[in-house]
C-alpha cells in the first residue's frame, strides 16, 4: 500500500469509530489518540478495523507502533 491508500483507509476506518474526528488535523509525529480524544476501546477498535481492513493481523505487541501517523504509515506500508 502506498503512503496516501494507507491514510486514506486510516481516516475511513476512524470515521466509522469516531465520525467526529478529522485525521487530516493531526500531525505526522502527534499521537493519535491524545490529538483524536480516542479512548483506549475507540483505539482498540481503530487497530482491529485496520486488521480487518487490510487483511494484515496486527498483534496486540505491535499495537504502539501505530501511536502516530507517520509510524502507522511505516508499519503497514512495511
């Protein structure tokens, strides 16, 4: 997936988790949930919609890697 298909899945999976929230206000180093107000649970749900939709399991272990845009973007684009 390329940088701008891995955003672009990530604002649409958090519009069906916080609709609220708008992804393109956060900075690429700001951590998401601090700058979304996500709760633990939203974030939960954030990291499995991005399992689900990219077919990619992501273990709970690998979970603070997706803290900030920039490392969710290196992540799934890895």
């Amino acid at each position: 997936m390329t940088e701008t298909e891995i955003r672009a899945l990530a604002a649409e999976v958090l519009a069906g988790i916080a609709p609220e929230a708008d992804l393109a206000t956060v900075g690429d180093d700001e951590d998401l949930r601090d700058a979304l107000d996500l709760d633990s649970m939203d974030f939960m749900n954030f990291v499995i919609g991005l399992s689900q939709a990219t077919g990619r399991k992501i273990p709970d272990a690998d979970t603070p890697r997706l803290q900030t845009l920039r490392s969710l973007v290196a992540y799934l684009g890895g």
